[in-house]
C-alpha cells in the first residue's frame, strides 16, 4: 500500500540504483525520492580508476541505469543535496542550507568518504582524492598536463590508479607505508607478484615511508617522505581508504561501529529504516560475523536484496561475497573472507596468469584468490567456501592434479 511521504534513499551510489529498481520490480507502490550530494544520477566506481580515468569511457558508459530510467519508475531524484541530520522521532531529515525531507521509510546508503592525510599542502592544487566522477574527471585532466604523478597508499584504489595513469604515459611513483602491495590480501606470493608486474610496467616503489608533506607555492611541485625523500610530481592521487559517512546520524539512537549496523536483512532495528552499501555493516550469515565491503559486488548484489525486503518481498544478505581488482591487464577475483586466516596456499602461478589461493580458517576454506580461472571453477570454490570445506592435508591444495573435490571435503 502507497504511504504519505513514502520511500526517502539517502546516498546515490550503485547499491541505491539497484534498490530502486528491485522495489518497483517487487511490486513497491508509492513516491520514491532519492537524495544524493553527486552531481550525476547513480553510476559505477570502478571506471573511476580504471577505464574512464583512462579515457576509455565516458559518463553516460558509467551510469548504472541512463537518467531517463528514474522518472519512468516514479522517482524524484535530488543532485548535490546534503543531508545534515536524521530526526527519527519525526520521521524526517534536514538538509544542509536548510530544508527538510519526510519519510515514511527510509534507506541509508550515503556510501563512505576518502580518508584525508593531514599534512602540509594537502590542500595545493594538484593534489586529489578520488570517490567521484567528478574527481576522477579533474585526475582525468589533470594528468593531460603533468608529466609525474604520486600515489599515495597500496590499495585498491591506489593500485588502479597508478596502473592507469602510467598507462596514460605519466611517470608514475607510488608511496606506500605498508612492506607490500595488496596487503589487505595477506598474500605474500601476490605481494611479490605484484611489486615486479609494477616495476616491470616501470613504477617506482616507495614502500616503508609516508608521505611527509606535498609541496609547493599554489600548485603542487613535489612531495618529502619521512625519511627525508623528495619526489617530483605535478600530480599527486591520495588512496588511503574510505571511512563510513555516518556523521549525519551520531546520536540518532541507531547503532554505529565502523558503519550502520544492521541484520541480514538490512534492518536497523529502528521500525522501516534499512542501511546499505559502504555504509552498512552487514551481519553475513555464511561467517557468523557482521562485516563491512566496500567493493561493487556487494552493493550491487545488496542493494537489490534491499530493494525487494522494503517492497514486502523476500530477500536478505545470502551469498559468498566477492570482489575484483585489475591492474595492467591482470585480473584478480576474491570470494570469501580473507581476514584473521591460519594459511593461504597456491597452486598454480601468478606469473602465469593463471592461479588459486586458498585462505585456510580453523581448517576450512575461508576464502579463494583467483586470476585466470573459468566460471565453472570460480563457482565450484564459491560453493564450497558456502559450505566451509574441511582442509584435510593443506599442502594437498597446491597439487595442480588434485580436484577441488578430492582436497576439499564438504
């Protein structure tokens, strides 16, 4: 049944896209309003480091659905609108300038912000982060002019897009405090890997040290590490990772630790206010753990589970979570939960492109890295981390001739 003030989306990311359409898909009735501080309708972050960074795509290749899509569905959609405050005993939130928005139901998926460094010209121009279209643009246009560019931090952000600005013909260096590349993948073998693949493609390596301050009279000239180091860069790309944006709703009552907290279901445990996305810190039934993913595969498979829940329908976080990264031409998938594991054995070579890491856990299988495996592979070990596979000899897995089955005993 339609409702007074309806259904208010906060954020306008993928998982909020693929929300609304699972909604009207499962038959929900009523107004929908989506308020989001981008500038552009819902759109995929992974072009951002990748092919539109690269200029391979372009905004309308982006866009998760085209702009014409929300007005068909019946959703009025808010552009560069800031919520500042949630008001649940009033059923409303306030907006930055002022302004309010009631809500009937509500789903929160306002995504994560880039972390900032704090140091000395941080703020010159030349020195970006990148979440948005927006910022990817002004890396995108800013590298047209420049000749070296700094990464700062070995994630994936980091990674993808020194990979690309090199690729765009930038002398590129990368600044990292961690010992190694990828290190949230706690595999020493795709550290290795991945620090000759990077000074191979001739991307300099400044691992152990942080940046000490960026510098420069208006625009950024260079960099001085910790250890005393100075780099020139007319353009520098700082990744160090998001935080949850969770400021507008401290002392709401809703439940914050390292995001929203919420059931499988999304639920808040507040009466029809659900959380989504980067945002949300999910309970996964497969692991028996709450967990946040801030990776595309996860708001997009959640935000439609969300969308049907809030229409009335069945749905719910149910799935072996996966993620993707892709680097110089190499792809990398990982299913499962790489956090807190006993072992991680190879079979196969990165070098070779082709490969398996098993993520031991407790005996079980955990989780599984993989780079040039076929479907029918990737699914059979999905299957299995749903299952947790008992890991009867781990030295077994690296056996190339052994079947997943025989190795792993479900």
């Amino acid at each position: 049944m339609a409702e007074g003030n309806g259904l208010l989306i906060v954020g306008g990311g993928l998982a909020s896209a693929r929300a609304i359409k699972a909604y009207r898909e499962a038959g929900g009735e009523g107004t929908v309003r989506l308020i989001s501080a981008d500038s552009f309708v819902p759109y995929h972050r992974p072009p951002l480091s990748k092919r539109y960074l690269r200029g391979e795509a372009e905004v309308a290749d982006t866009l998760v659905e085209p702009e014409a899509f929300y007005a068909e569905h019946g959703v009025e959609v808010e552009l560069e609108a800031v919520v500042a405050t949630l008001d649940l005993e009033r059923r409303r939130v306030l907006l930055e300038g002022g302004g309010e928005r009631e809500f009937d139901r509500l789903l929160i998926a306002s995504g994560a912000t880039p972390r900032r460094l704090d140091v000395p010209g941080i703020d010159l121009e030349g020195v970006h982060t990148l979440r948005t279209l927006d910022s990817s643009t002004a890396i995108r246009d800013a590298a047209r002019g420049a000749r070296h560019a700094v990464v700062v931090g070995a994630g994936f952000i980091g990674m993808e897009v020194a990979a690309s600005l090199k690729q765009l013909g930038l002398e590129v260096t990368l600044v990292h405090r961690g010992k190694g590349l990828f290190e949230l993948l706690r595999a020493r073998q795709l550290m290795q890997f991945l620090a000759d693949l990077y000074a191979r493609e001739g991307v300099e390596l400044v691992l152990g040290d942080e940046v000490q301050s960026f510098g420069g009279r208006t625009a950024l000239d260079s960099i001085e590490t910790s250890r005393g180091r100075v780099i020139q860069a007319e353009l520098a790309v700082v990744g160090i990772g998001v935080a949850p944006a969770t400021g507008w709703l401290e002392d709401t009552g809703l439940q914050l630790d390292d995001g929203v907290v919420v059931n499988e279901r999304f639920e808040t445990g507040v009466e029809n206010v659900w959380a989504v996305g980067d945002v949300a810190r999910f309970y996964d039934p497969i692991f028996a753990k709450h967990r946040r993913i801030e990776h595309w595969s996860n708001a997009n498979y959640a935000g439609a589970e969300v969308g049907k829940l809030i229409a009335g329908g069945e749905g719910g976080f149910d799935t072996v979570s996966a993620f993707f990264s892709e680097v110089f031409g190499l792809t990398l998938r990982v299913f499962g939960d790489v956090e807190d594991v006993d072992d991680i054995v190879f079979r196969g070579t990165l070098e070779e492109g082709k490969a398996i890491g098993f993520y031991v856990r407790d005996g079980r299988l955990a989780a599984a890295l993989v780079v040039g495996q076929d479907d029918e592979t990737e699914d059979r070990l999905k299957e299995l981390i749903r299952a947790g596979a008992r890991v009867a000899d781990p030295a077994r897995l690296a056996d190339e001739d052994a079947p997943l089955d025989e190795v792993l005993e479900t």
